[in-house]
C-alpha cells in the first residue's frame, strides 16, 4: 500500500480531524515537511491561529517542521514575538499602543533567539509548548504538557517544565546510525516497500534495507 499523497487535506478515511500540514498552510514564515499532520478535533486548519503563536511578520523568525513530523492537538510553538522587552526598567510594549517616545519594538529589543526548527520523525505531545528559537532533534518525542525551553537532542524523550530529557529512545550508535540513514529522504516508494523494518527496530534489518 503505497503512502498517501503529501498534499491530501484530511489522510485519515472518515476523520477530519487530521490533516497534512503541507495541504493546509501557505505562509512564507513556515515550512513543513511531507506527511508532517496536526490532529486536532476542533479541527486541524486552525494549525496556524491555534499552535503558532505571536509569529509576526516584522520579526521575520521561521518556523520549519521535518517530515513525518506528528503535532498533537493544542502544542504551541511559541514564537519569538511573544517577548516583551526586557532590558529597560519597564517590560509595558508602550509603543504598541503609539505612546510618543516609546522605543519602537524591534526584533532586538525583544532578545531574538532565532528560528524555531523540529527535526524529522518527531512526535511533538498533546499541549506540549516549545519556546522560540527551539531546536528539536530528529527522532525525538515531546511529552504531553512538556515546556521545552532547551535544545532537545536526536532522539531524546522530554518531559515536564522545564523539559527535560528522561531517556534517550536507543543507545548512542544505534542513533548515529539513523541520523546517517535518514529514512525519511527516501524515496516514498521505497518507505512504503519498507514500513515494517522502519517501524521496528531491528537496525540490521533497516540497514539491509538502505
Ligand atoms: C513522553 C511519553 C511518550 C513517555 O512515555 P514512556 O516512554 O512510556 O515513558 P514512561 O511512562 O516510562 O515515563 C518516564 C518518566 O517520565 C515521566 N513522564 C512521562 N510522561 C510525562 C509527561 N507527559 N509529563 C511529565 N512526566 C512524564 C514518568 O512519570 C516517568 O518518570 P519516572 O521515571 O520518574 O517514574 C509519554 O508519557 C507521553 O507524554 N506521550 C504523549 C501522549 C500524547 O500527548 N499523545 C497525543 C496524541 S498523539
């Protein structure tokens, strides 16, 4: 059975509940990989409003999902216009509201961090909140309610607030060895020919399956 097309709206038959990032979201601030979905029973279009929050234009910072990447309802990715500026002695956004010599809210004063960027394979927890400039590794899994305010390396399961990393999914060898096979470049034919040994962790079998 071959993997679905990349752009369907909603991949799961019967359910709306689900859809591929890449067929709901037009923005030039994120990209997403293919198969990437959001699930969310109040429905999955509303990614963008709902989970990406205080992304602003001005400030230009990107959001950029892998592939295979699984977001479950109400993770926030918060972004780095949610900051308020930090280094004078008040943090009111004064210039937000036109205030004559305020100092004008520029992507500087609120301490920029970056791009928020999530790995391939990730599987990203129910209202799980990754803060801006995030980083999160491939193959790795965010707990349901985690506050991921550090970098999150390959493969490493994160937990609680402030996150933090409870175990690693496969010792360190075996993990080199997936971030060098990076099945999710493979081609989708050759995934779909190869679902079993991708899903199981036999790393003999994936590596026969290179
Ligand atoms: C992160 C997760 C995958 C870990 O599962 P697991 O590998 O079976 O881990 P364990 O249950 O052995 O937990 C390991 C430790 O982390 C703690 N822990 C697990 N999940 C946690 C969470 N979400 N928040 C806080 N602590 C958590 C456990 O209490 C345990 O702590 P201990 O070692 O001190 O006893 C799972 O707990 C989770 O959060 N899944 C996400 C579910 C979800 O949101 N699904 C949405 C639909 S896809």
């Amino acid at each position: 059975m071959p993997l679905p097309d990349p752009l369907t709206r909603h991949p799961i038959p019967g359910w709306k509940g689900t859809a591929f990032l890449k067929a709901i979201i037009d923005h030039p601030l994120i990209d997403v990989g293919d198969y990437s979905y959001y699930d969310d029973s109040r429905g999955p279009e509303h990614f963008v409003a709902r989970c990406v929050r205080y992304h602003f234009d001005f400030i230009g910072d990107r959001l950029i999902i892998g592939k295979f990447v699984a977001i479950a309802q109400a993770a926030q990715f918060i972004m780095n216009g949610a900051n308020h500026p930090m280094g004078g002695f008040s943090t009111f956004p004064f210039a937000m509201f036109g205030v004559e010599g305020a100092p004008p809210v520029t992507p500087g004063a609120l301490g920029h961090r970056g791009d928020t960027v999530i790995g391939n394979d990730v599987w990203i927890g129910r209202e799980a909140v990754i803060m801006p400039g995030i980083s999160v590794g491939d193959g790795a899994i965010i707990g349901t309610r985690a506050q991921v305010s550090r970098d999150v390396p390959p493969y490493a399961v994160v937990v609680g607030n402030p996150g933090t990393v409870v175990k690693t999914r496969f010792p360190p060898e075996i993990v080199t060895e997936l971030l060098a096979i990076r099945w999710w470049d493979w081609e989708p034919e050759k995934i779909a020919r190869n679902i079993g040994v991708i899903s199981a962790a036999d790393i003999d079998a994936l590596r026969a399956a290179v």
